[in-house]
C-alpha cells in the first residue's frame, strides 16, 4: 500500500509586490496575519506553508 501524504500540497500563488500577507486562509485553519518580504524570487509562509512567488515582470527592487 502507497504511503499517504501527510498533509494536501501548500497552495502557489502568483504576486506582484514583494510585501505579502498571510492569515493561512481564515477560518477555521487559518493563523496570525503575518507580513512576509519576498527577497529573492519566493518565499514560504512558516505557519501554512503557502508559497508566495514573485510573478514575471514584477519590479525587482528593494520592497517599501
């Protein structure tokens, strides 16, 4: 017998600002709202593993 995932996959989103907020979806398996800083060219939420990637054409700069 296959071994079964622990969890479902982490959603991707797509953002065009280097700045995101996560809540981990709200209600009832949501968490904290916290602000995560896109360095390089992803990052992932430490509570829900959510993975947040800087879309195509998006400014590379410094994040505000």
């Amino acid at each position: 017998m296959p071994d079964a995932p622990l969890s479902p996959a982490a959603e991707t989103f797509e953002v065009h600002d280097r700045v995101v907020a996560c809540d981990g979806g709200g209600e009832p398996l949501g968490h904290p709202r916290v602000f995560l800083k896109i360095e390089d060219e992803a990052i992932i939420c430490p509570y829900c593993s959510r993975h947040y990637i800087l879309a195509a054409g998006a400014p590379r700069g410094a994040a505000h």
